[in-house]
C-alpha cells in the first residue's frame, strides 16, 4: 500500500445559500412579521471519514440508500469499510467535524474486496437485480464481478432529502482526485468501469380510498424521477443503467406504504459507466448543477 493521502489542507467549504432552509423571522414587532423569512446561510463542508465520529450517520445514510432492501445487507459491516478507505470519498457536513454526515461518497473496489461479507453481499444483489433491470447492457455485470479482467468500483452516495443538489459536484470533482492520487500510489483504484447505485421513484396511482379503486384501474405509472438529480444527466454517459424493484418491497413499515400510497414508488438505480467516460460523466454534473458557491 501506498502513503495515505490526507486532503485537509487541502479541505474544499461548500457554501450554499439553501432556499430550503428557512425559519419564521421571530420579531413579532412589524406587522407583517407572519409573513416575513428570513434565509438561514449554512456552511457545508468536506472531510475525510473518521472511524469515531461517522459510523452511525453513515449506517443511517446506507439504510435510506438500499430503502426496503436495507436488512438485506451487514450495514454495520459496510459502514467499516466505507470508514476505513478514509482518504477516499467524503462525508459533507454543517458546522463542524463532530457533527453526523448530511451526505456522503465513496467507491469500494469489488475485486478486491470479493470476499469480505459487506461486498460479497452487495455483488450477489446487485448482479441479481442488473440481470432484472431492464438493460440488457446491465446484464454483463455479473461477468465483470467475477471476472478478474474487470475492476469494478462500486459508488456509493446518499444525502439527507433537503439537501441542496449544489453540494454534490465539489464531493465528486475531489474523489476524482483521490481515485488518481491512490492509483499513482500504486493502490488498487485503477477500475475500469464503475457502477453507481442509487434510488429513483415514480409516480403511482394513490390506494388510500379503496372504494375509488374498485371503480377506477390504475392509472399508468409516469415517468421515472431521480431522487439525486445528477443521476439523470449522468445517466447520458452510462453504458447501461436502469431501474429495479427492491426485494423486501412488501415488508416496508407501515409509514412506508402510507408514502407509496400518495402516489411515489420508491426503486432502486444503477448505472455502468465506463472509465474512459466516468470524468465526463462528473464535469456534465457540474455543469449541469454548478458548484456552490
């Protein structure tokens, strides 16, 4: 192995003015103060994975990432890992490094990691669910897992719902970076395709009032949205991509159905993207999104 790499010196601050993060202006002495709102600016900032601090918000995260599918998997045991490769990804959080992840990245070498439980389980699922996908260009997936010739990294990214889509080019340009920072140091991140893994949903017909639907069919199903908007520009440069449905749809808790039944259908997404294409890929997100400034 070569010398870790630490980037926080080097550390990027992500400053968005995040029209989502708003409150009630609380001087009530003008007369309009029911109305007034005030923007609250907050501070996003990079860091590296620290094994005592991010463990759980990064469990956390991986759990809304696999959705239904999420006990399926030793999250445990792929939140070590994920923290152990600490100068490769980021955790993006507000205010200060003790603080819990509002997102994060990170990519996990299949090959290499082939027989530790966490990866086994996810090249077992996620080649079931490329044949299953719809692609058919997915479905040479489960021969570059198990083929040697291929080194697959396997992306992982999840951010708290509200968070501003502005954030997210900054966390992918410094994997970037990262990636060919280990490469020169001879550690094994030279992949030749990568697959993403993420989440989209579609608009369904609601099933609350259960008398309406025995007088109507269902409507069709819309058209697919992203839960992470720079996977629909990312997608343009993927070899393959689709979506797929989660195993343990049919056990989701109960708040989980109340969702689906106002009308989104949560699934999962991957997209193959192949090396030559993948820095293409990240710059048309930036481009796309734009950086925070």
């Amino acid at each position: 192995m070569g010398k870790k790499r630490s980037r926080e010196e080097a550390q990027k601050e992500v400053v968005q003015n995040d029209p989502t993060v708003d409150k009630m202006d609380e001087d009530s002495d003008s007369s309009d103060s029911d109305e007034d709102m005030d923007i609250i600016n907050v501070d996003f900032e990079l860091f590296n994975y620290d094994k005592d601090i991010d463990f759980h918000g990064v469990k956390t995260l991986l759990r809304q990432l696999f959705d239904a599918d999420a006990q399926l998997f030793d999250l445990s045991g792929l939140s070590d890992m994920i923290i152990e490769q600490n100068t490769i990804g980021s955790t993006c959080k507000v205010d200060d490094k003790a603080n819990d992840a509002y997102a994060f990245l990170t990519v996990l070498n299949a090959w290499e990691h082939r027989e530790k439980k966490p990866v086994a389980q996810l090249i077992e699922y996620l080649s079931d669910k490329a044949v299953k996908a719809g692609d058919s260009s997915l479905s040479v997936l489960p021969e570059l897992f198990t083929s040697g010739k291929a080194q697959v990294g396997i992306i992982l990214s999840e951010r708290l719902i509200n968070m501003p889509a502005e954030v997210i080019p900054p966390m992918w340009n410094m994997m970037i970076e990262e990636i060919q920072d280990a490469v020169d140091d001879k550690e094994p991140y030279e992949f030749t395709h990568y697959l993403v893994v993420s989440r989209a949903y579609v608009e369904v017909e609601s099933s609350l009032d259960q008398e309406e639907q025995k007088r109507k069919r269902l409507r069709d199903e819309k058209g697919l949205q992203y839960f992470h908007p720079e996977d629909e520009e990312m997608r343009k440069h993927a070899v393959g991509a689709g979506t797929y449905t989660f195993t343990k749809e049919g056990d989701s808790a109960d708040s989980k159905r109340a969702f689906q039944e106002l009308g989104v259908k949560s699934q999962g997404f991957m997209m193959l993207i192949e090396a030559g294409k993948f820095k293409q890929a990240v710059k048309a997100i930036g481009d796309c999104i734009g950086a925070a400034n």
